[in-house]
C-alpha cells in the first residue's frame, strides 16, 4: 500500500486560499491543495503534515513571511509563443501550467507574441483573465496595438525575460 502523500511530501506549506487558511503537499509525483475544513481523507492528511510541521497560513501581504508562503500556480495560456520561447518561458516559471488555445483548462493569464497574433481577438477572447504582450523591440506599432487593445502589460521581449516571474506573480495575484 502506497503511503499517504502527506508522509511522502517533500515538501507542504500552509497558504491562505480564497480568505480560507489552506495546505499544500508537494511530492515527487503529487500536488494536493486541502482547505482547512478537511473534508476527505487526503485533505486531513496534508493537514495533519502541516500540523506536525508547526505551519500555519500567513498573511500575503506580509513580505517577512514571504518565503513560508507558497506562491500561486497559475495555468497561463500562449497565444502566438514559438516553442523556443515556450521552453524559456517553462524555465522562468517552474512552478505554472502551461496551456495552448486547444486545452480544456481556462487560464489563470495568457501570454501572446503581438507578432504572431491579433491584439484585438486576445483581448476579446479573454476580457476577463490579466494578459500580458511582448514583442521585438522595433515593433512599436504592434507594441501600441497591445496597449490599445487592453493588455495589462506590454512589453518588449527581453523585458519579459528579465521580469517574467515578478509579473505572473503581481497579475495572478489581482
């Protein structure tokens, strides 16, 4: 019989979820969120770890507890992103789930290359999930269609490389 995720987590952290305090267990194979109510088996499990571990919900706003508090994963949709830059993208952001147009899962935030696709059918493809646009440097007038359009962020591609984690956590966590 397979031990309990909780006894196999490498790692589990308490995080507020929805105003509620929550637990998270993060195994080799496995990531279980459970809600501090418990309702199943599983969701006790983690609870009890956190428990043994001393670990408790801390306020997100408090940046001395900043590294007790796990960050959010988020399902982030490309729009237009070539598979080399996906590939930089998925070792910025380690932590997210990348998803392409043809996926079931509703983003968290989408990412588009304004090169590769309309600013406009993004924007009013998902007018209410954070988006953020990147592109060459000399583009400026796709850079302002962007902008236009309604993008939270707008960016020039090496910007985004440099600053990708920062804003997928401020967008994501609005």
């Amino acid at each position: 019989m397979e031990p309990a995720l909780a006894e196999r987590a490498l790692e589990v952290e308490a995080v507020p979820l929805n105003g509620e305090e929550a637990a998270v267990a993060v195994s080799e194979r496995d990531v279980l969120v459970a809600r501090a109510d418990g309702r199943d088996r599983a969701q006790r499990d983690v609870l009890d770890a956190c428990d043994r571990h001393e670990l408790h919900a801390r306020d997100p706003s408090n940046r001395t507890h900043e590294r007790d508090t796990l960050r959010a994963v988020a399902t982030i949709l490309l729009c237009g992103v070539d598979v080399f830059f996906r590939g930089k993208l998925e070792a910025l952001l380690p932590r997210h789930h990348f998803v392409t147009s043809d996926s079931a899962d509703w983003p968290d935030l989408v990412i588009a290359d304004i090169s590769r696709v309309d600013p406009d059918d993004v924007a009013d493809s998902y007018p209410e999930v954070p988006i953020v646009g990147f592109g060459g440097h000399t583009d400026t007038a796709g850079l302002r269609r962007a902008h236009e359009a309604g993008f939270d962020q707008v960016l020039v591609k090496n910007a985004l490389q440099e600053r990708a984690p920062q804003i997928v956590d401020e967008l994501i966590a609005q």
